[in-house]
C-alpha cells in the first residue's frame, strides 16, 4: 500500500499580509483610542477644591457680593450676618475695613456691625479657631446717598450669520454694562432666521459677546449714541477634523501600505 502524503502550503502572500495586519492592527486600534481625546472639549465648568488641613467654614449671609446700600444713616455702618462651622472651639471673628475693626466675639454665630464709608468699600471677616488655625473671607459693596444713578434703556437688535450668509440659530447675545459696584447683564438667543432683539439694555457702552457651539465666540466693546441700535455679527465655525472621516482614511492608509508591500513581494517572487 502506497501512502501519499499531502502537504497544505498557505500562499506567501497570505502569510505577508498577516504579519502586517499583526502589527498594523494595534495601530489602528490605538488611533482609534487617541481620536475621542483629541475631538474632547474640555470641562470648563471643573471646581478647584483647595487642599489644606483648615476645618474652619465661613458661611456669611450679609451682606452680599456687589449689593449697593442706599441712604445709609451717617457715619454709615453695614451689619455684618453669617456663621462659622468649626470642629474646634471658636477662638475669635473679627470684620475690618478701611475704618476699623469689629470683634465680633467667639460664638458660631456672627452678628455686628462694620464702620464703612460712602462709595465702594471692602470688609474682610477673619475666623480663628482655638489651634490658631483661621480662615478670611471678603465682601464687597457700595454706599450711595441720593438718587440712585440708574444708566438709560436702549434698544440693540441685528442679524448673526456665516461668513457666507447663513443664519445662525441659537446663538447666545449677552450685554453687559459694568459699574463700579455692579455689572448689569441682559442675554438673549437668536432666532431660526439669524435676528436678535435685546430690549432695555443698561447704558450707552457695552461689552456683547456672542457665542454658540461649534463657533467662534465674539466679544466687542461697542459704544451706541441712540436709543435704538442696529448691530449685526459674523460667528466663524471652527475647524474640526470628523471622527469618522479621520478612521476612514486610518484604514484606507493601512491597507494602502499593506497593498504596496504585497505588489512588491510579488515582484520579488517573480
């Protein structure tokens, strides 16, 4: 009895083209890892929690940041109103200004009042506990007597668009009018026709900023004379690469090499 043997051979094609793929392929997976990051936004809302070994919590209701107190009797003095939360026996709390300091005694709860003075003014209240560990807060405010200054309501309206002419929907129109003591804001959102209308925006001079996803933002600081205003914008897309064209063309050039070397092998064989 004869025995035949038979003898599987695979192509040397085959096998060049899979000891590319077995280095090709890592690649590509890791491009494909790589691309989320790199179309990722980042987060720009992320609190910063400060690191340290205080217990001390200063929780202060009044008065608040920017608040504007009028006709004050004179000399004015403001109430200063909070808590302290403290693992620790309290040692003191104290509240200063440009005219003086206040002790506003050892206990969690903080009520006393501050000499101040007409026009902006600035109050720190510093805790302390009984370790000597402490923590400091301020405050910022403004006196005013009289007839509170109150700027004159405009009229701002326009069109945002492309470069080319487009409307652009949704767009957010932001006015701010600062003052010394305060900053008055009105915000509005474009129409599916591109058009914005802000009513009763605080003052002549204003800071606009338009802004949208996918767009790049605008900020101007413009100066109107007229009680009704006209100001158009153009917001410029910003230029992002597509995620899934970027794979396309990853594949597309991986095979491409793997084609080439493949032709060349052939040549060799030939």
């Amino acid at each position: 009895m004869t025995e035949h043997l038979i003898h599987l051979t695979v192509p040397h094609n085959f096998l060049f083209i899979f000891r590319i793929m077995k280095f090709a392929l890592p690649v590509l997976i890791g491009i494909l890892m790589i691309i989320p990051a790199i179309h990722a936004e980042p987060d720009m809302n992320t609190s910063t929690i400060p690191s340290g070994d205080s217990v001390i919590i200063l929780d202060i209701k009044a008065p608040q940041e920017k608040k504007v107190f009028l006709n004050l009797p004179e000399p004015p003095r403001v109430t200063v109103i909070g808590y302290v939360r403290n693992m620790e026996s309290l040692q003191s709390v104290i509240v200063s200004s440009n005219e003086g300091s206040t002790d506003c005694g050892n206990t969690s709860f903080i009520s006393c009042t501050i000499p101040v003075t007409k026009g902006l003014n600035q109050i720190t209240i510093t805790a302390m506990d009984s370790v000597g560990r402490r923590v400091s807060t301020t405050r910022n405010f403004s006196i005013e007597y009289g007839v509170p200054d109150l700027p004159p309501r405009i009229t701002i309206s326009g069109k945002i668009t492309t470069p080319d002419g487009r409307p652009v929907a949704g767009a957010t129109v932001r006015t701010e009018f600062p003052r010394p003591y305060d900053t008055k804001t009105v915000t509005v959102q474009s129409d599916a026709d591109g058009t914005y209308r802000i009513n009763n925006a605080h003052g002549f001079r204003q800071k606009i900023s338009v802004e949208k996803n996918g767009y790049t933002n605008i900020t101007k600081e413009m100066t109107f004379t007229q009680n009704v205003n006209t100001a158009d914008f153009i917001l410029e897309p910003t230029t992002k690469s597509a995620s899934g064209l970027t794979i396309v063309m990853c594949f597309v050039a991986i095979f491409g090499v793997i084609l080439i070397f493949s032709r060349k092998q052939q040549t060799h064989l030939v």
